[in-house]
C-alpha cells in the first residue's frame, strides 16, 4: 500500500496530536475521517486538519469510507466497543492508554485482536521518547550493572476531567495519569512484579471527593519484583507548577537520570540575582517526538508486518498493576501480584 488510511476516533487533546502528526508529519499515513461524539467537535478538528470526512457514527465510517487502520483516542470505557467493531471490519488498531478501564476488559481486548490477528499497538509514546529510549539501552547494556530501584515521577498542571474522578470509568488517576509510568517502569525491570502496594489521598480537588469517595488527586505506588529491583512511582494532579515527568535508574554500578521539569526556552538572568526559565506546560509538548514517533513505527507495522511496540500485551500488563494497585489501596496493605505473565 502506498498510504496507510486512519478514522481518528475521538477528537479531543490526545485525538488531534495523532491528527496533526499523520496530517502534518508522517507521509506514509493518510487521514481520511474523524469521528466524535461531538458533532461539532468533529467537524472543527476535521477543518483544522483538512480532512473532508467527519461524523459522529463510526459505523458509518468503516462502512463508507477506505480504511486500513484506527486510531482510539476516545474515553477509557470506549474502548472495547471501538476495538471491537475495528476487529470485525478487519481493520489495524492504534489506541490511546489506558487499554481499557479493568482488566476484564481489558482481557476482552487482548483476545480480540490477537484471535483477529490485526495490528494493535498501544500509545505509550514514552517507550519512543529519544532520551527514556536510551537509558533503556543503557540499563540493558549493563552500563549501570544489576538494577537496584527505579523511580517514575508523573504530575499534571491541572485536575483532569470529570469524567476521569469515576473509577468505574476511567480506571481513576492512576490510570489515566499514570499508566505510562507503569508501563516504563514494566519495560526497565523487565519481569514479573512480586508485591505492589499504594498509598494515595485526596489534597486538592474536595469537590471531586464530594461525587466520588474513592477519587485521589496524589498517590505513590511501590511494585517488588521478583529478586528486585525496586520501583517508585509517584503522581498527582494537580500540581500546578508544570508538567513534571522524570525518571531516575539506580543501579549497582551508577544511576541514570531522564527528564527535568524546566522546558527549552531562554534562561532570564535578573539583577536580582535569580535565574528565570519557562517549565513544560503539557505532555503533548514534552513527549512530541515520542508521539510522533511511535505512530511512525504503527504504520511500519502494518507496511512490514511486524509485530507492534509496545502489544496488546503491555497494555493488558499496565492494567493489571493499576487494579492490583487499587486492591491494596482498598485494603490498605501490600497484595501479592497474582495477574498473568
């Protein structure tokens, strides 16, 4: 095929950095519809995009229009129903993260594309991210000998929307917010977690607690692996002073730092003696080329038939973590990993 040919599902943040990278960046790819729920929605992403075809039917696009693929940018609990009806159109899936809101959902989707034998890679665009790649290769270099811990910081300027506070939707922050410090953290240590244990609270959003008891805006998750290492993953929204996410690589032989909170931009010397710098104000700016990037490598699947990075199964993994999460959150204590490996 000369082009691979995108429906975008779901045209909001996440939605239009895939829109403008296969628009804009990738030559390989072509765009062809937009859906949203929205009809409005869909229709002013499809203008700032130029792409002719909008609608808020997926079934009317996969019906009418050519398409070899499908990009899930929709809410968490979407999920399965876009993948299924992706599946019997035969069509390859990209999808945002989290993969689904539970694990049996998430089980549903794992089975589904790997029966259908479609592409299905999911978005955690840090696995592409220039710098996170190469401590990667580093750390399995042996540059820093056996791992001892690894920490993933993961914190947003601002609270998500409402509709991630209700965990019965979204899977609650640690999904939405989370879910790729869970997965990189998975991609280091490269082997079944042991024990996983997780603290959280709620310290400035009281008016989300007020709809939903269970919400937590801040949390720390600790995950054992057999024979270690060890893992920290801290996060919370909001935090305000920016978008913050760092990683730091502990192991016998040295340690591994990745990411900074402060952006690109000029430093302001002032006569006051103070050094003044702008901070990343979003994850679509700090993770760019990771995002783009990683739909490169999708439609190299798809053009080569190769087998998608990260799979279906990563994504079922990072879904497992948050649930086991979760169960000790609710029982306030440490619970033995007991998901599939």
């Amino acid at each position: 095929m000369s082009k691979v040919r995108f429906a975008l599902v779901g045209a909001g943040r996440a939605g239009m950095v895939h829109a403008r990278n296969l628009t804009g960046y990738i030559p390989e790819a072509e765009l062809c519809a937009i859906v949203d729920v929205n009809g409005e929605q869909a229709k002013k992403s499809a203008d700032e995009v130029g792409v002719a075809t909008y609608s808020t039917s997926l079934d009317e696009m996969l019906s009418t229009e050519k398409i070899d693929a499908v990009c899930i940018a929709s809410l968490t609990f979407t999920h399965r129903e876009i993948v299924e009806k992706a599946v019997a159109a035969g069509k390859h899936i990209f999808s945002e993260k989290p993969m689904a809101q539970t694990v049996l959902e998430a089980r549903r989707i794992k089975d589904l594309v790997e029966k259908a034998g479609v592409k299905y890679q999911v978005g955690f665009m840090r696995r592409y991210d220039p710098a996170i790649r190469k401590a990667w290769e580093m750390v399995h270099e042996g540059t820093i000998g056996d791992l001892v811990v690894i920490k993933s910081t993961g914190r947003g300027p601002g609270l998500p929307p409402s509709w991630i506070w209700d965990r019965t939707k979204s899977g609650g922050m640690l999904a939405e917010v989370s879910a790729h410090d869970i997965d990189t953290v998975l991609w280091f240590a490269g082997k079944k977690p042991e024990r996983i244990y997780m603290e959280a609270d709620d310290f400035k959003a009281p008016e989300a607690r007020q709809k939903f008891p269970d919400f937590y805006d801040h949390y720390v998750v600790t995950i054992v692996f057999e024979k270690g290492p060890l893992s920290i993953i801290d996060g919370g929204c909001p935090v305000g002073y920016a978008y913050d996410a760092r990683m730091e690589i502990l192991g016998t032989r040295g340690m591994i730092r990745v990411g900074e909170t402060e952006g690109h931009g000029p430093v302001l010397m002032t006569l006051e003696k103070k050094a003044v710098r702008d901070n990343h104000d979003a994850w679509r700016n700090r993770f760019r080329e990771g995002y783009l990037e990683e739909m490169k490598a999708f439609i190299r699947c798809i053009v080569k038939d190769e087998k998608p990075f990260p799979s279906a199964l990563d994504g079922y993994h990072a879904v497992e973590i948050v649930e086991h999460a979760h169960q000790a959150l609710d029982q306030k204590k440490p619970v033995l990993f007991h998901g599939e490996w």
